[in-house]
C-alpha cells in the first residue's frame, strides 16, 4: 500500500495520535527532568494533541464501511511477515477516543494532585509513556504488535503503582501487579504462537476473518481463545487473577483512575472486543470466558461490600464490572461489552478522581473517617462521585444505566437463565456497594459518639473553608467527565450504529417474559440503594452491613475470598518447598555433580594416563616397536 | 653368492629381535644402549646382504654411515650414562624419574 503519507490526513492524525505521547515522554526523561512544570506542559500538549488527532479520526471516519489499514513491513522471515502500523475500524476508534480523553483529563487533574511533588517530572513522563503504549495497543493491526504494546503498558502500569518507590508497600504492589499480569501474558504468548504456528500471521483482520476457520481446527480455535483469554484475565484481573488489582491502589489516585477506567485493565476487555469474531468462532471458550466472568463479577461485588477504603470499594467495583463487560461480550453482546466500556470508563474515572480529590483533601482513605472530616461539604466532588456512583449502580438518565441494560438483554439472550440470574445479583450488589459508600461519606456518624469526634469536626470544618489552591484545576475535570457521563447514554444508538451497523445487521428483540428484564435489573438496582439507605443512610441507621451481620462472611469477603492466602500458601508449598527444591536438588546433585564428575574423571584420568608416563624409556620403546609391528602388519599383509 | 639371500635376512631379523629384546627387557642403561647397537647391525646386515644380491654399492654405503652413527651414538650415550650414574647412583632406567 504506497500511500504519500504526508497527503492523507487520516495516516496523519493516526502517527501524530500515537506517536507525540512517546516523543514527550523522551523529552521528560531526556532534557526536562529537571522542570516539573515545563514537563507537564509538554505532556499535556502532547495528550492534547492526541486527543484533537483521536477525535478528528473519529469525526472523519463515523460512516466507517469497512476497517482502513495501513501498514508497512517490519519483520520478514521466509513465511512470516510481521507489518507494522495501524488498523482504524470502530471499535479502535472509539477507544482511541476513550483513552485520550481519559489521559487527557487525567493529566490535567494531576497537575492539582501531585503538584509538590518531588517526582512530578518523573510522573508526567510516565503518564505520557503510558499514554503512548495503549493509544497504540487500540491501533495495532496485528496482535504481536497489540502484544508488545501490552507489554508496555503492563511496564507503565508497574511503574506508576510504585511511583512512591519509598513506600515499601506501593514497591510490593507494582510488583505484584507486574507479575501476576506476566502470569496471564504467558499464556497470551503462547496462544500468539498457536495462532502464527496455525494461521501463518498474526493479522487481526485475518484472525477474525473467514482465514481462521479455514486453517484451525475447532479444538485448536478454542485451545488459542483460551490462551488468548489468559493474557486477558491477567490484565483485566478477572478471576484466578484479580488480587493485583486492589494492591494496586498503592499508586497515586489519577493513576488508579488511569489504569482502572481507560489503559491497563480496560486493554484486556478492549482486546477482546477486538478480536471478538474470532472468539465466538469457539464456543466452548466462549462459556468459559462467561463463566469466568461471572465469578469475578459476583466475587469482587461481594468483596466491595465490606472494605472500608474507599479507592479499594471502586477497585473491586472495577473487577466487577469488567466482569459484566466479560460477560456481555461473551454471551455475544458485542456492542453492549464495547458500550459498557465506553461508560465504565467515565464513570469509574469521575469516582476515582472525585475519591482522590476527598484523598487529597482530608489525607485519608477511610470512608468513615471521610465522613467524620466534613468532606461533602465540597459540593463539587460529592455531587460528582454521586452522579458517578448512580451511573454504576445503572440509574436511569446516566450512561451507565443503558449499557448495563444493553448487558442485560445480551444476558438474557442466552438459553441458560443462570447467567442471567446472576447478572442481576450482580446488578443489585453494585448498587447496594456504591451506594453505601456514598451514605457513610455524605452522612457523618450521628453525635452519638459526639463527644470523641468533636475535635474532628473542627479539624475538617477549618480542612473543608481552606480548599487546597489546585482545588480549581482538579474540579474542572470532574466536571467534564460528569457531563460524559450524564450525556454519553443518550448516543446509545448513534454508537450502536457506528460499532455494528456493519457487523450484524440486526439484533433479534427479546419478547414476552424478557421484555421485563430491564425493569427488573432497574428495580434490583433501586432494591439495592434503597438497602444502603436502610442500613446507612436513614437518621438512626445502625451503619452496619447485612454482611457485616455475619461475622465469618464477612471475613471470608473481607480477606477477599482468601485468594492471596491461597496464593501464598500455594507459592510457599508448591514452589518454595516443591519446584524450587526440587530444582534446587537438581542444581545441587545433577548439575553441579555432573560437572563435579566430569572434572573428576579428566583428574583420574591424567592419573591413569601418568603412569604409562612414569619415567621408563623402556616402557615407550616397547610402545614404540608395539606400533611398528602392528603398522607394518597392516602394510604389508 | 655362496649363502642365499633368504638366510643372510633371516640371521637380520633374529639379530634384529634380539636386540629389541634387549633393549627392552634389560634393567641396565648399558645393556639398552649395547641392543641398540645390535639392532644397528642386524641392520647393517641386512643392507650388506642386500648389496651383494643386487651388486650395487648403496647398500655398502649405508653401512658405512650407520657405522658412523653407532660410533658417535655410543660415544655420545656412554657419556650420558656415565653423567646418569653421577647423579643417581644406579644404571636402572627405572630411576631416572624426577621429571615424573
């Protein structure tokens, strides 16, 4: 394809799009380091960038008829071609969009939260670094690009996780999070080598074309989906997976609002979405994936129901509803998962930035300290992490509500009703876990304990009239992403149209009794807050959870399901004390023994080879006539 | 040529072994050196014997050189020997080993 790149304007936008993010980070860590301000700007002008580059791309290409690519060849090899480039259709367009805008704000935001601090150059480099690694991963046309990009967004992510390298938590988190999403790419690559091995390229357009069927097998489609999907689970901490996600809350809150609503996690259910053809070619990995999807979303629900940190409630509030966009997607809701993130990825950053702004403010994570520090008295955040928290327990007027139903009718699509079942258990869980955490922050605990929180009150009073100076600069994002979120559901079906007007022609309408499941998921989510309320809002409420009631299920929520336990317990005895000693043993007897032996045999065996050598003459004469009879023989006879 | 030339090889080649024998078999650096110089002879023989059954005189020329060599070789081993007696104390090969 010999295209002048300079004259086509889309080619134009796509390299600026993906490109500036990389060439600020450079120059941060190159030549800037030393002017926070001067770094952030850069930063921020190249996300900018980005972002008017995404949205032209996104303007200019709404009547999409089919995906454009360019590419130019990178790799060969003598039957591989490996290109190098990028694949504009929907869904990486609407993506692209999400993910600078995101970034955008984000940045914008952090110049309020992390203004002070030290390493504020070193955070914008990091920003734009991983700004770069997923506005790429949205594009790639093939999925070893996809992948490499993957890996540098998992690299980004670590990175910021452990910005406060100091703390020896946020070291252990960014680490745990790097590894446990390297457990998943694992499986991922290997599914990458099925593929090449199968099909011959890694193209996108030929996985999810008519190629993959022709040249895979049913059993090795769903052997690769599955180890796709692995890559997957790790980076959307779905369920074997998901405890590096709340850990990962040791970052700085933009970050967790970064990671958890548009780049790290948002890459997993994006992939998916983006080889989804290909995915639902197999079936049997598509129950799966259903499965899996299901678990995390009601486990992580259950976890949210107990934890008092306010960044952890919406972390495992991302587990779950990355679970609900699994779901969808693997029940065949392509628009609906596609959607879902869409909104997710607004609502869940406005909670995070709204969360981070309360962080920032009063210097504390817990709800109910939060609450006793006065903090809805700033109008702004609180009205924000409201109408954030409505979106995601699926309200009626805000974006969350319709994809949640989209979610829904996809769910209730499928013959088995127990997905469904557990589709609106989940629904309700959300609702119940959002809004209690609004409840016990906007209604301080009644002056029943007045005489102990009285000093507190002051203290917050006098925290609450002198807002922080960068007050301003932090609001104004979370303005704007709260008109996303209020309007973005309004555009359900110009969206619909952009992302499948194409791909299916028309959806079947549920009738009868499945025309009631949007009324019912709406119920359930009212049932929901309308728990909270019982139990945290009302004058007089006891403030305590109906799980809270239940001393060990509560335990088993809040220790997380035991999960890292298991963990642990399985890394100490199956590969401390199993694998690492058997290798150990291995090293020790085999290795070293068998260089040890072979040392010893060359020692023996100049010994036994010094004693034809001991002195005697007449011992090699005798060698030597020995020779030269035998040679003469073989000669002459 | 009154002895057949078969004969004039086969008292060579005992000569020959004989020598090897000793040179080989004997615990004395004297009795080494003196099979070499046996094997020289048997040698010698060979050649001579050679010459007179082909009537050419290369063979008597060798001779002549080997002479040469033995002479100097026994001159020059006798040396060593002695030198070797100096410093050991014994004309057993067996005792030559410090460079072991």
């Amino acid at each position: 394809m010999t295209i002048f790149w300079t004259e086509d304007a889309t080619l134009l936008a796509a390299i600026l799009a993906t490109l500036l993010p990389f060439v600020s980070f450079v120059l941060i860590m190159v030549l800037t380091r030393a002017r926070p301000r001067l770094s952030a700007g850069l930063s921020i002008v190249a996300v900018t960038v980005s972002l008017g580059c995404a949205l032209f791309l996104l303007v200019r290409h709404w009547n999409l008829q089919r995906p454009i690519q360019y590419t130019g060849r990178w790799l060969a090899s003598t039957s591989v071609e490996i290109p190098f480039g990028f694949l504009l259709d929907p869904v990486s367009l609407l993506m692209l969009v999400v993910v600078a805008g995101i970034c955008f704000l984000v940045q914008v935001y952090s110049l309020g939260y992390m203004a002070g601090d030290y390493g504020f150059s070193r955070y914008y480099a990091f920003m734009s670094l991983f700004a770069w690694a997923m506005l790429n991963l949205t594009l790639s046309p093939t999925i070893l690009q996809l992948y490499i990009f993957w890996e540098l967004v998992g690299l980004s992510s670590y990175l910021l996780i452990g910005f406060w390298y100091e703390k020896f938590s946020a070291t252990q988190a960014g680490k745990k999070a790097f590894v446990m999403t390297r457990a998943g790419d694992v499986a991922f690559f290997l599914g990458l080598l099925t593929v090449l091995v199968h099909l011959g390229n890694f193209n996108i357009l030929e996985m999810n074309g008519p190629q993959a069927v022709a040249h895979m097998s049913p059993a090795i489609l769903t052997l690769s989906a599955l180890l796709v999907f692995g890559g997957i689970v790790g980076k959307s901490a779905q369920f074997p997976l998901m405890t590096w996600l709340p850990d990962a809350m040791e970052g700085p809150t933009p970050v967790s609002a970064l990671l958890h609503s548009a780049t790290m996690v948002a890459a997993g259910v994006y992939l998916f979405a983006r080889l989804f053809p290909f995915f639902s070619l197999s079936p049997t990995a598509m129950t799966v994936f259903l499965a899996i999807g299901t678990i995390s979303m009601l486990l992580a629900s259950t976890m949210a129901m107990v934890d008092r940190d306010i960044k952890k409630v919406w972390a495992y509030s991302t587990i779950s509803q990355l679970g609900f966009m699994i779901m969808a997607l693997a029940a065949g809701g392509y628009f609906a998962g596609a959607f879902h993130l869409t909104t997710h990825a607004g609502f869940k950053a406005l909670l995070f930035l709204c969360s981070g702004l309360f962080i920032h403010c009063h210097g504390t994570n817990d709800i109910y300290e939060l609450a006793n520090h006065q903090c809805r008295r700033q109008r702004i955040p609180t009205i924000c992490l409201l109408i954030a928290a409505a979106a995601l327990s699926g309200l009626p007027p805000l974006s969350g509500f319709f994809s949640k139903e989209a979610i829904m009718a996809a769910l209730a699509g499928l013959s088995n009703p127990v997905w469904l079942a557990a589709g609106l258990l989940g629904v309700f869980m959300t609702a119940y876990y959002a809004f209690r955490v609004i409840f016990v922050i906007s209604f301080p605990k009644p002056p029943a304990k007045g005489s102990e929180s009285r000093p507190d009150s002051s203290a917050s009073g006098h925290d609450g009239s002198h807002l922080p100076p960068e007050y301003c600069v932090m609001a104004w994002p979370l303005i704007i992403l709260a008109l996303i979120t209020v309007l973005l559901g309004f555009f359900e079906s110009p969206l619909k149209h952009f992302l499948v007007g194409r791909l299916i022609a028309g959806e079947a309408h549920e009738s009868g009794a499945l025309a009631l499941v949007p009324y019912l998921a709406l119920a359930l989510s009212v049932a929901g807050v309308g728990l909270a309320w019982i139990e945290f809002g009302r004058r007089g409420a006891a403030r305590v959870g109906f799980v809270e009631r239940i001393p060990p299920l509560h335990k088993l929520f809040a220790e997380r399901w035991y999960i890292d336990d298991f963990y642990r317990l399985f890394v100490d005895r199956v590969i401390d004390r199993g694998i690492s000693t058997l290798f150990y043993e291995n090293d020790n007897k085999v290795i070293d023994g068998g260089i040890d032996g072979m040392c010893k045999g060359t020692v023996e065996g100049g010994r036994i080879v010094a004693l034809l050598n001991s002195g005697m003459i007449q011992y090699r004469l005798l060698v030597t006539f020995a020779v030269m009879v035998l040679l003469s023989l073989y000669f002459f006879f | 040529m009154i002895v057949p030339f078969s004969h004039v090889l086969m008292l060579a080649g005992i000569l020959f072994l004989l020598g090897m024998f000793c040179a080989v078999a004997r615990r004395n650096l004297i009795m080494i050196v003196l099979g070499v110089e046996i094997m020289l002879n048997a040698a010698s023989i060979a050649f001579v014997g050679a010459s007179v059954r082909w009537q050419s005189l290369e063979g008597q020329s060798f001779v002549l050189f080997i002479l040469a060599v033995a002479a100097t070789e026994v001159s020059v081993g006798l040396a060593i020997i002695v030198y070797a007696f100096r410093r050991t104390g014994s004309f057993d090969p067996g005792a030559y080993n410090i460079l072991r």
